[in-house]
C-alpha cells in the first residue's frame, strides 16, 4: 500500500513537491519527468509506491525538477539551480 500525501507544495514559484512518512527528514530527487507539475492520480500513487519503504522511517519530501527546466537538463544540472536549493533551504527554516 502506497504511503498517503501528508504534505504538497511548491518549494518556489516553480519547483513542486509532495512528503509523506513520519520521521527524520530525508529529500527524494526522483530525476524530471515530462513536465514537472504536480502530480495527479496515477502518477502520485506510482511515485509514493516508489518511496513507501522510506516512507515507513522517514519523512520523504519528493522534490520535482523546476517546471521551466530545459529539454534534456540533467540532476547534475539541477544542482546548480541556485533556486532549488533556495527553495529547499527556505521551506525547512520555515519547518523549524
């Protein structure tokens, strides 16, 4: 059984995410998909399939690529993109 969404959002203006589990926090880059919006039905249920075992110890935050990302980008290129990490920086202050 897939773990359900306790959480969805947008990190920034155009970097989407969804946490499911309990526990300590760890961040899933699952790679880019066609279009990087939210994820809807199957997908969503697909994607927390994926995680539910971290999901069993962990808080999973599954963070899309940004939505504006150019055709072929890799993680690699990701992770330059001063607004991903900004984004995942200013949600977690947030957190406490």
């Amino acid at each position: 059984m897939a773990s359900r969404v306790l959480e969805s959002g947008r990190l920034t203006r155009d970097i989407w995410y969804m946490a499911a589990g309990d526990g300590p926090i760890l961040v899933y880059l699952p790679g880019f998909g066609v279009h990087n919006k939210p994820l809807r039905s199957w997908q969503r249920y697909a994607s927390l399939r994926a995680v539910d075992g971290l999901a069993r110890h962990f808080r999973v935050y599954w963070i899309n690529g940004p939505e504006n990302s150019p055709a072929g980008a890799t993680v690699q290129d990701c992770s330059r993109w001063t607004g991903l990490a900004r984004g995942i920086r200013t949600h977690w202050q947030a957190l406490g």
